[in-house]
C-alpha cells in the first residue's frame, strides 16, 4: 500500500470517530465535544494571564475562518505537505513522524480533567487578576456540556470568559450566564445578507442575545474582525451604529486586523480554501 493510500484511509478512520461522546455530567447525559486546544498563558482572550480551552464543532462556516480544523466536530487528522518528505514508509502517527507532517485534531478530555489543567495555573491567574476561557470552535454547540464546565471553574474559584458566536438558542444564555464572568462575543456583520453569505448562518438570533446580554448589563467585550472586501467599511460602521443603539459603549469594543494564516490548514485538511485575500500593505 503506498504512502497517499495509508494517509487516505488513515484520515478516513479518523472522520469516522465520533464527533463527540455521551457522558454523565452533573446527574444528566449529555454530549461531550472533544478538545482541540489548550493554550496556556494567553493574554488576549480576556483580562490578565488566561488558560484558553478551545472545543471542536461549529454551526457557522466562516469564509475567513482562521482555525479550520474548529468547524467539524470530527477528530480530524492532517498532514502538512510542506513539512511532508513522503517516507517510503509513513508512520500514520502524529507522536513519531520524523517531521511533525502528521497532526491529528480533536482528543477527548473530562471536565475533571480540564478543570485540573486550569488549576495547574491558579497562581498566575491570581497575581494578574486572569482565569480561563472557553473558545472554540462554538462552546455554546454544547452549551449543556459548557455550563457545567462553566459552573466547575466558579466552584474553583476562577474568574471566566466565555468566546462565542452567540449563535445559539436563548436557553443556552440563560443556562450558562450565571458562570459567565466576561462574554467575548463575535460580531461578523452587521447585514443579515451579508452575514448569511459569508457565515452561513442568519445573524438575527444572534442581535437578539446579544441585547439580552446589554440588557442584564453583563461585562461584554465585543470583536469585530475587519475582513477586507468583505466586512470592512459600509459593514463595519454599520456594526458600531448598531452597537451604539442597544448601548455598548466604544470601550467595550475591538477591530480585529484580518490575516490569511491559515491556508496551509485548509490545504493539510483537504479542506477548500476559502480564506479572500489579504491586499497588500502600501510603502
């Protein structure tokens, strides 16, 4: 069998674990996303030194999506084909693949084990006045799972930031709002066209959360990427209007620059690249 074959069907047999387990959380079944990242001592995903969780799975199809691998709730495994040197024999295996080709996306991880991680760092949470994120991926894509995480880093003592889309159905705010310190939502665009065509999804639920969030005066800081031809000008002033009629103050609120990173995920994904270009700066 040659070496494109084995990749084949090892990628193939990684699509096919589940997108995600039942488990008994909290006296209830649920299901259970797989975690595919930690990052420890982040700074921009909330106030002080933070430890990010990021979950798999995702309802919005972002165009620009700068971490593909988030969108499936699939493990997923991908090889990056310029650090690939095509070995007569390929190991299929992240761990011992002589060039770090191999990664696979998506590990199962028990709330008692992320809680455990997140306590590993309480000391510089503590002297910097930070904590833990929940990102994604969308956290709310298992906002049952996520409010009983959410629940277990108050009970610890943690302050907690929540990473959203908002795309989600009022029960979810609702059920987690109680643990949730900051909310960090992502505001993609302002039209509902617009959005629809560049996200997949309808923004109209996601307006409407986020005034309820105003509305209970919960601390928001809300992002704004900046997609050029895309989400930029006409869209992005119609944003801050928007922003400016349900109350949220200009303090509040982050333009984030687009960068087109990502490519050599999509491409080691087998994904279609979807990313528009980035133009280039003028001297």
């Amino acid at each position: 069998m040659n070496t494109r074959r084995e990749f084949c069907f090892a990628a193939a047999a990684a699509a096919l674990t589940p997108s995600w387990t039942w488990a008994e959380v909290g006296g209830r079944r649920m299901k259970v996303p797989l975690l595919l990242d930690t990052k420890r001592m982040a700074i921009w995903d909330g106030p002080g030194m933070r430890t990010s969780f990021f979950v798999k799975g995702c309802p919005l199809h972002c165009i620009w999506c700068h971490n593909p691998e988030s969108i499936s709730p699939d493990r997923q495994l991908a090889r990056f084909q310029h650090l690939c040197k095509h070995c007569a024999k390929c190991t299929m295996d992240e761990a011992t693949c002589p060039t770090r080709a191999l990664k696979f996306y998506g590990n199962p991880a028990s709330i008692d084990e992320i809680v455990a991680k997140a306590l590993e760092d309480k000391a510089f949470y503590d002297e910097s006045k930070g904590g833990v994120t929940l990102s994604g991926g969308e956290p709310l894509f298992f906002f049952e799972w996520a409010t009983e995480l959410m629940k277990r880093f108050k009970a610890a003592g943690l302050h907690t930031c929540l990473d959203t889309s908002l795309y989600a159905p009022p029960a979810a705010i609702e059920a987690i709002a109680p643990y949730v310190d900051m909310w960090l939502p992502d505001f993609k665009a302002a039209d509902d066209e617009r959005h629809r065509k560049y996200t997949g999804v309808s923004n109209v639920i996601i307006k409407k959360n986020l005034e309820k969030l105003v509305a209970r005066k919960a601390k928001i800081e809300v992002r704004m990427l900046v997609v050029p031809g895309c989400t930029d000008g006409e869209d992005l002033k119609a944003r801050h209007e928007y922003l400016d009629s349900i109350g949220v103050p200009r303090s509040a609120r982050v333009e984030l620059e687009y960068h087109d990173y990502a490519r050599s995920k999509y491409l080691a994904l087998g994904m279609k690249d979807t990313m528009p270009p980035k133009p280039e700066k003028k001297l």
